[in-house]
C-alpha cells in the first residue's frame, strides 16, 4: 500500500512513535498500526493531521491515499483502470474535481466493556459516536485502546444526547421482562430491564441497523419468553430480526463459546449469517510455551487430583477420589468426585456416582484441544502445561491482537475478557449486515 508505507517510512525517518501518531488522530495504538500495515483506511479529512504530525506535504499523501482508493475499486481490472485514468487526464470536467471516499457509516457501542465490537467497527470502517459503560476498568482499558471514554450509567442518559448514528451494537444482560397482564409495548415489558435502554434509543433515532449479542441461555430463558419478548419489541419498533446461535470455535478460536447473535434491520432482507471458516483451533495456537510464570500454575491440590487420576486410569474410565475434604452433608462429600478424560484430552471432574455426571466440578483442557468458555470468574487451565492461561493468551483466546493494551491488573484483564464478544466472529457478522444492507439499498 502506498499510502501506508509512506507514512511508515516518514515516522521512523522522524523518530516519531506510533503513539504519538495516534494521539493525533485521536485513536488507540493498535489502530494506528492497523493503518501502517495497510489493514485499514484513514479517512480524506484525516490527511492533513497525518501530514502536520509527520511535518510533510498533504498534497502528496492525497495522491498516494487516493492511489490506493482507486487501486482497491480496479483491483483485476487493469485495463478498466488505465481507461479511467486516461479519461481524467483528457476530460476537463475531471479538472479541480475532489474525489471522496465511500461515506462512513456510523455506530454506537452500549454496554462496551473493553470494546469488541469497536474493533469490527474500525474493520467495517464505521466511526464509533458514542459508547457506554457503567464499569470503570472496563473504560479504563476501552480509553487505553481508542482514546475514548464510554458514558457511564446509559439509563441516565436521553436519547436525544446520543449523536446520530447508523448501527446500534450492544453485547446486553440477559434479564427477566414482565410477561403477564396487559402490555402497552416496549414501554411497558421491558421497563426496568437493559434491554428497554437499547428499545428508547432505537425508537428516537431509528438507525437502519441493529445488532445484539447474548448468553445463548437467553433462547431458553424463561421457556423461551425472554426471547420471544425481544423480538416482539423489535418488530414494534419496525425491526426484522434475524437471530443464530453461533459458536467461536467455528471462526478460528480454540474456544468453544457458544452466543446468541442478533441483527435487525428496518426492512425485510434476506440475511444469512456467515458459514463456518472451518478447520480446528487448538491451544497451541495460541499458547507461549515459553511463559513460565509461577503466578499461573494450578494449585497443589489441583495437582494432586490430576496426578492421580492419570496414575489409576487404566484401572478404571471413570476415577473415584476421595472426598473426605468434604463435609459429609455436601453433595461432594455424600456423592463423591469422579474424573475421566475426554477423546479430545481433556479432564473433566464431576460430582456424583459413576453414572452421575451432570454436575461439573472442575474442567481441564489441554494444548492439542480447545478451551472450555472463559467467562468472568473462570479462566481456562491446561492439565498437560500445569497452569491456567496468561492474559496474552486469553486476549488470543477471545481474538484481541497481542498489542491490545491492558492497563489495569491481572485479575481485572481476566474478567474484562471473560464478559468480552469473540471479535473475530463480531467482524465477521458486522461485514454481513453491511453487506447485506447495501445490497438491499440498491434493488
């Protein structure tokens, strides 16, 4: 790319950091790096501020940003190319003529933790607006990376304050609507809940593009009136909702994290979520075997239990532990700890007799299978490296590029990434809606 390698060459030549690069533009780091790896566009307006930063002509990084437009348009079409430019240079109406980018659309982030979605957005090249969140280390990491800080409370924020915007993403609690009595619409279901916030803002702005992710808990909660009682609020407010369960194992992460997705537009489309990439992430994909860190080792009782299982199981599938650490009127210490190893090699610890394994109790993965869901308080561990992911790995785990910052502390990167969306699956849905969505305007 053009454009991308020159500024590159220009910073370095300046002893310029990429964090002062993306002071000026107003954006995380990562962002930044995206643009000198040629992964992502800047806009035209934000040419001069480039050139101002890096002390050069903008006139001549205008040419080369918009070689590089006309080169994605005529990607193949050589030919097509050189016709075009040979019209310009012949045609005086081309003279003084500005060439614009596509307009960007733009979008909102509610419930954005440390900003998953934000990341599709500047893959989709969406300009974020407006973001939200009532945890403060979560905005603390969101401002590490974009330079942004999310609105808190977004029940106390009006609607009509909230800029105008074209998609609204949010990664939303699942909780209970009221289901009885007489309804008086969105107003009256899901009042007290979250998901009433997201129903305000859609009914004041009306933006043409609504996409939601959850718990996949949510299709059975409450026998399914959870979601039927999202989807009636939808198509009230001039929605068709389309909704799968997908998981993140299927998009290129070693972790089987299966979530609800929701987009929804303001007219009927045909929209088919995006198929599987195929193949199998393992953890060793993703895993720093280098990292020894004594801080992530499994605890000695952990050990202990993973020792002898592995010492008594060709005696039996299924282990019997012992459970005379447990108090006898527990269900641990009436019905015993059984463990057994999985085809795919991981261990799994269960409460009950031989026949009983409902009950998990302690699930361990290793480097040549996938991870069970990292979740808030829970951070997948491997039995055949001793200890539990590190925050790089975990960031991996969820799809975050290594250089994602995360200024807060270990425990509070654990929990920010177990409450975060799979970005790659994110992006993957955004591109379809869009896609979608402009095929649609022009029929």
């Amino acid at each position: 790319m053009l454009f991308s390698d020159k500024i590159k060459s220009l910073r370095e030549a300046e002893k310029i950091t990429q964090s002062t690069m993306a002071k000026a533009l107003g954006i995380g780091v990562p962002m930044y790096s995206r643009i000198e790896r040629g992964e992502r566009s800047v806009r035209r307006e934000q040419i001069p501020i480039i050139a101002e930063a890096l002390k050069t002509d903008s006139e001549e990084l205008l040419k080369l940003w918009l070689a590089d437009q006309m080169a994605a348009i005529m990607d193949g079409e050589e030919e097509v190319f050189n016709d075009v430019i040979n019209i310009a240079k012949s045609d005086m109406r081309f003279k003084g003529k500005k060439v614009e980018a596509v307009s960007n659309y733009k979008g909102i982030d509610l419930f954005c933790g440390i900003g998953g979605f934000r990341l599709a957005m500047e893959d989709c090249n969406v300009d974020c607006v407006f973001s939200s969140d009532i945890d403060s280390f979560a905005q603390q990491t969101y401002e590490a990376n974009f330079h942004d800080i999310p609105a808190g409370d977004i029940t106390k924020i009006e609607a009509k304050d909230i800029p105008h915007f074209n998609i609204l993403t949010a990664g939303f609690p699942c909780q209970p609507f009221s289901y009885a009595g007489e309804k008086k619409g969105f107003e009256d279901t899901t009042r007290g809940t979250l998901f009433f916030d997201i129903c305000r803002i859609l009914k004041y702005h009306k933006p043409e593009m609504v996409f939601l992710e959850n718990v996949k808990g949510l299709v059975s909660h409450k026998e399914g009136a959870t979601l039927k009682a999202i989807e009636e609020n939808l198509r009230e407010l001039g929605y068709y909702p389309h909704w799968k369960v997908l998981s993140s194992l299927d998009y290129g992460l070693p972790q089987k994290r299966e979530r609800w997705y929701c987009v929804a537009f303001r007219q009927n489309v045909d929209f088919e979520f995006p198929e599987p990439i195929g193949g199998h992430p393992v953890l060793r994909d993703i895993i720093d075997f280098s990292d020894n860190n004594p801080k992530l080792a499994l605890s000695q009782f952990e050990l202990d239990r993973i020792d002898y299982h592995f010492l008594h199981c060709h005696e039996q599938e299924r282990v019997q532990h012992s459970n005379e650490k447990y108090k006898p009127n527990t269900k641990k210490g009436k019905y015993g700890v059984y463990s057994f190893q999985k085809p795919d090699g991981s261990l799994r610890f269960h409460v009950g007799d031989v026949a009983k394994t409902q009950i998990q109790e302690a699930f361990y993965s290793c480097v040549d299978t996938y991870a069970s869901t990292i979740i808030a308080n829970r951070t997948p561990k491997l039995w055949d490296l001793r200890r539990k992911l590190s925050v790089l790995e975990s960031k991996r785990l969820q799809g975050f590029p290594d250089d994602f910052v995360m200024p807060v502390s270990d425990a509070q990167a654990y929990k920010q990434l177990g409450n975060s969306v799979s970005v790659p699956i994110i992006k993957a849905i955004m591109h379809q809606m869009i896609d979608t969505f402009e095929k649609s305007i022009k029929k």
